[in-house]
C-alpha cells in the first residue's frame, strides 16, 4: 500500500501498490492533483507523468532521469537537486520552479514556461529548451554547453557566469 501524502502530512492519494512510482503514475492516469505533494527524493525514473499537476509539490532529490512530464504543471515546485536527465517536458509548466543545482542534461523542454524560475547552478549540458520562455528566470553560473536556445525568450533572464 503506496500512501501519497502533502507536505501538511494530508492523504492525497492511496493505492495498493508496491512503488512510489506505480503509485504517482495511477494517480496521475486518474486525473487525481498532486498539488504540494511531498516526493522529496522519489524514484520516479521513467515515469509517465504525462499532463500530471503536480504545482507547490516537494520533489527536491528526487530522480525523474528519462520521466515523461510532456505537458505537466510543477508551477511553484521546488526540484532542488533532483535528476531530470532525458527528461521529457515538452510544453511543461516550470514557472516560479526551483531547479538549483538539478541535472536537465539533455532534458526536452521545447516550449516549456520557464518563467521566473530558479535555474542557479543546474546542468542543462544538451539541453532541448527551443522556444522555451526563460522570461526573468536566473540561470546564473549555469552549464548550458551544447544546449538549443533558438528561439527561446530571455528577456530579463539574469545570465551571470553561464557556460555555454
């Protein structure tokens, strides 16, 4: 039995399954919101999580490595230090997002919002980020080697130290 609770300890979620993952993608399959859900360091690599509204949620550590997030909304969702690696969000929702020091390497965020989030220190090596709006996000001192920017928009964006 796989208990998906918000960070006030609340149950969002309950299924008798045997992962945090399997438990996360049924929910998700259900149209069930996971608004400020607490997956702080959840295995969810190769997740379908595909239109998943997963907005406030706590999923700093967690491994989302090749997850499909295609469409999903993690507005306001802290990811600090998690692994996004060949992630898929295409379209996603990341804005006003914490990403510190996350690994997007080669991640697809082609038309993403980007909006205002914390990208400080993330790896974006091969990153897919065309047409992604970066507008007033920080992506100081962050590895953007290899990356795909053509047209994407960053007005505003601060851009200290980046490496690209």
């Amino acid at each position: 039995m796989i208990q998906i609770k918000n960070m006030q300890g609340e149950l969002l979620f309950e299924a008798d399954v045997s992962t945090i993952k399997e438990g996360v993608e049924l929910a998700v399959k259900q149209g069930v919101p996971l608004v400020k859900a607490n997956l702080r360091g959840a295995d969810l690599s190769g997740a379908n999580l595909k239109g998943a509204n997963i907005s406030e949620a706590a999923l700093s550590g967690a491994n989302l490595k090749d997850a499909n997030l295609n469409g999903a909304n993690l507005e306001h969702a802290h990811l600090w230090m998690a692994n996004l690696e060949r992630a898929n969000l295409e379209g996603a929702n990341l804005s006003l997002t914490v990403l510190s020091g996350a690994n997007l390497s080669k991640a697809n965020l082609s038309k993403a919002n980007l909006s205002r989030t914390n990208l400080y220190e993330t790896n974006c090596k091969g990153a897919y980020l065309f047409g992604a709006n970066l507008k007033g996000a920080n992506i100081s001192r962050t590895d953007l080697s290899g990356a795909n920017l053509k047209g994407a928009n960053l007005i505003g964006t601060f851009l200290e130290g980046i490496v690209l």
